[in-house]
C-alpha cells in the first residue's frame, strides 16, 4: 500500500508550517522536515505501508481543570506525516457527506477542497465562533438554547464507530483500515481515543460527530458546534428537556460517549441572548475584561491591535486579575490564558515581577508561562534575567515530576538560549529521565559546546531510545567537523528511526549553520 507523493508533500508542508501538535515544544525534526521537504516526501511515496509500524508516542499529562488533567500525545515527526497524508487521502470525501459549510452547525475545523498547506478554511476559529453567537444569527422564534459539552471527548471516541463512518463517508476502506491500525499501535490496542494535538486527529474528531450532527438535524433541531461544545436552539413549541435527552441518548447509545454535568445548561431565549452580547457601557467590570478579550482575539486573530482596547489594557491590574483567578475554588482556564496572553502584549516589569515570583502556581500554564518570558527577553523587558538557578530547582521540584510537557517547555527555554544552565545544572537535569526529558537535555549540551559528553557517548549512539538518538546525533554536531562527519558516515546503518540514514545526511551539511538559533 503507497500513497501517491502528492498527499506526503502536503502533509509535509503543513506541519513544516504549522508544527506537529499545538501542545509541545516543537521538535528538532521539523527543522529536517523544513530543510528537505521534497526528498522526505519522495521517499514516504515508496514506502509500502502494509509493512510499515509508527514508533511509540510521546505521552503527557496536560493540566485542564484545577485539579484535572488529560493526556497530550506527540508521535515522532515522520509518523505524524504518514498519519496526516492517510487522513488528507480520504477527507475531501468524508467532507463532502458533512453538513454544508455554510449551515455553520459543524463549524470547527473544515478542510478546504483539494491538497492546501493551511488545511482549513479560513474564518472558522474558535474566535469566529464566538463571533457568530454574539451576531445573534439565529432567529429569535427559539424559545430556548442547550449548551454543552462531551466528555473527555477525544479519549472517549469509539473507533470502531469512527472507522464505520470514515468507510461510509469515503468509501476507501483500505486507507481507513490504515489509519485505524495506526491509530492502534499509538494506542496499545485500546479501542478508544484519538491522539491528541494533531490537525489530523482534529479532523477526525470532526468525522466522529457526523451522525450526531446528521441525527439532530433530522429531529428538527438547529445546532451550532465547536469541536465538543455544542448550543442547540430550541423551537417555541419544541420541549428543551426533550432536545437534551435526545442528544444524550443519541451520545451514549450510538457513540458510548456523554455529556459534561457541570458545562451543560439550559437557557432561555433571553439569558443566552444576553449571556453573548458586548457588556453594555454602564457596566465597568465586564468593559474591562471585555477589553482584555477583544485585545487576546486581536492577537490571536492576527488583525491590528485596537489601540484604544490597549490603551485599556495597560491600566488594568493585570497581576490582581490573576492572582484572583488562581484562588478561585474552580479555574476558568480560558480566562486564565486570556489574562496572561494580555500581560504578554502589556510587557510591564511589574508583570515579569509577579510572574517569577508566582512561577511554582503558574506550572499548569508552562507553554504561556514560557512564551511569555519569550516575549519578555527577545524584548529587553526587565524581569527574568538570571533564571538559571530557579528554573532548575522548579524542574527538580515534586510538583513537576508527574508533567513531562511543562518540563519540556521550561527546558525549551534553555534551548532556545534564553536561559543558560551551567555545567552543574545541567548534571542535576540529568536526574530528569522522561523521553523529552532527554531529547532537550541532549540540545541543551549542544547549547553547552560540552565535547566530552557526546564524545564518551558517541560509539553507544545505538543503546540510545530511538525517540532521543535524533537530538543526540544533532546535538554532537559541536564537535570539531572532521571528527563529527567521520562519525555519522559510521553510524548511518545503525539508525533505529524513520528515516533516519537521511537525518543523519542531513546533519552533516547543517552543522556549521546550527538551524536552531
């Protein structure tokens, strides 16, 4: 089983684009993908896939609640290729069986036609959406709104179900077959859940709801949905505990999934109408977090930055805001990130001051926490100079050891030399055993010039874990020239990694240019 060359250099080029996951550091191999796009893609056409088996997926506890958690996933970077070039094979058909893009009930994550690096159609954020509830453009003859989300959605989906409807919508059972034995080698044989993180597990997850979407529609029932969190409009006449209890039945019987008690709510006509609308000018309060929101979607939106929400901004007590936040009994996580995707555009010391003192509470936000420190020091913004001694007894700290992915974040930032952890740190790391863990480790030794350690390891490259024999030949990559290509000519055949003979080639014609600067 090959698929043709076209579907790998669309894959290719989208996560060389857009990376691998949106949860991880990215890794040092979309830096290979970047430079050798065309020969990567060129040599996964001939690969037969019938013969072919993913490696091991990296796997994290990520932070959702307060006191809740899920698993995040990252497959190796060739594998996440194969996996998206399957998904592309057969998704132009599976999109052509969904609700029209323009119903805007299915509204997450809608490919365009054809093989495009973005993947998606444009105007379908999560931002869009909210935008589309607060335009109000569903008719007022609704008496009521159901708002809800499914449960652990991605680690709850059903893949034999999934794969019935792939089949169905596509018609290409054997690239469906494929992918679901993908799927199963990523997933020790269970039956349930999707990686998480990927564009092609998003549209995945898309697929699954089909029959849902398809059943609530045939009941009657307008709806709107982002991935998992879904508002039904009620009918006057149309009873609102009978639309619930049709999606609930419709959830658990056919899909063995359920809906989340706590977000789930039934509103009236007018509590959702005034629940998404822009808070009215009497009401100070909610004008100021509302600035704080419309300058996050801005940024994120990638449109100018409202001067006058900045201007707004920028007299907040952002620091109070958080603080109240964290003590609150139960996170809001999206308003949490709101609030520190707003400190990073505000750049103040006093932000830079609150946050390295907060660091040990602010671990279940490491990806925002790091972009913001990012942000900070590629802007000469006081604040987080000299963090070397406190980001390595954070690492080291009982609080961290279960969270591999926070880790690799605050490891990411010596990587990305933002920090520089001194020989004696970097031993004290070593105690930090984690498959991430050791990949950013080897990068951070490269970082260190540190000869001996690649030196005295180089001849057992092979008793390396195939997830980290990639940093460790790229990280070796400081020794003196000769010495360092003689070496990977030795090693070439040895190599336990997806396309590996060709990351080593690779390695020897960048190490002058160090690609990670």
């Amino acid at each position: 089983m090959r698929l043709p060359i076209e579907y790998f250099n669309c894959a290719v080029e989208h996560i060389a684009a857009h990376g691998d996951t949106d949860i991880f550091p990215y890794p040092l191999e979309l830096k290979f993908l970047q430079n050798r796009k065309a020969e990567i893609a060129e040599k996964l056409s001939l690969l037969d896939l019938n013969d072919y088996h993913p490696m091991s997926l990296v796997e994290s506890l990520v932070p959702k609640s307060k006191f809740g958690f899920r698993a995040a996933h990252q497959p190796f970077a060739i594998d996440t290729v194969i996996y998206t070039a399957l998904v592309l094979r057969i998704f132009d058909a599976v999109e052509e069986g969904r609700d029209p893009l323009d119903h805007n009930r299915a509204f997450s994550y809608r490919k365009k036609p054809g093989l495009h690096t973005d993947l998606f159609h444009e105007e379908r954020t999560y931002r869009d959406w909210l935008e589309l509830i607060k335009l109000e453009v569903f008719s007022d003859e609704n008496s009521h709104v159901i708002r809800t989300d499914i449960s652990d959605y991605y680690s709850r989906i059903y893949r034999h179900r999934l794969e019935n409807i792939l089949i169905s919508l596509s018609g290409d059972s054997r690239t469906v077959k494929k992918i679901e034995s993908f799927i199963s080698d990523w997933r020790s044989r269970q039956s349930f859940g999707l990686p998480v993180g990927s564009n092609a597990s998003r549209l995945l997850a898309e697929a699954a709801l089909n029959d849902t979407d398809m059943g609530l529609i045939s009941e009657g029932y307008n709806h709107t949905r982002y991935v998992d969190d879904m508002l039904i409009f009620v009918k006057k006449g149309q009873d609102p505990y009978a639309a619930l209890g049709y999606l609930a039945k419709q959830l658990t019987e056919n899909e063995g999934l359920s809906l989340n008690i706590q977000k789930t709510r039934i509103l009236t006509w007018d509590e959702f109408i005034s629940s998404s609308t822009t808070p009215g000018a009497e009401d100070d309060d909610s004008k100021e977090k509302f600035a704080t929101e419309k300058l996050f979607w801005a940024a994120y939106g990638h449109d100018d930055y409202d001067k006058e929400a900045l201007k707004e901004l920028m007299l907040k007590d952002l620091c109070t805001e958080l603080e109240e936040l964290l003590n609150e009994p139960f996170w809001d996580m999206g308003r949490i990130r709101i609030v520190l995707h707003a400190m990073r555009l505000v750049k103040s010391e006093e932000v830079a001051k609150y946050v390295r003192s907060h660091l040990s509470e602010l671990i279940p936000f490491a990806k925002d926490v790091c972009l913001l420190i990012e942000e900070f020091m590629t802007s000469n913004i006081k604040g987080f100079e000299d963090m070397n001694s406190e980001i390595t007894d954070l690492l080291l700290s009982p609080r961290m050891r279960p969270l591999d992915c926070a880790r690799a974040w605050f490891l990411e930032l010596g990587v990305r030399k933002h920090i520089s952890f001194d020989a004696s740190q970097i031993r004290l790391l070593e105690s930090l055993s984690g498959t991430l863990d050791l990949r950013q480790l080897h990068l951070l030794r490269w970082r260190a010039k540190d000869l001996n350690f690649f030196r005295s390891r180089k001849t057992r490259v092979h008793e390396i874990q195939p997830w980290a024999q990639p940093t460790f030949i790229f990280g070796a990559s400081c020794l003196p020239k000769d010495e360092y290509s003689h070496w990977l000519r030795s090693i070439k055949s040895r190599i336990q990694f997806p396309l590996g003979q060709e990351f080593v080639e690779w390695c020897n014609t960048v190490q002058d240019t160090q690609p990670l600067g």
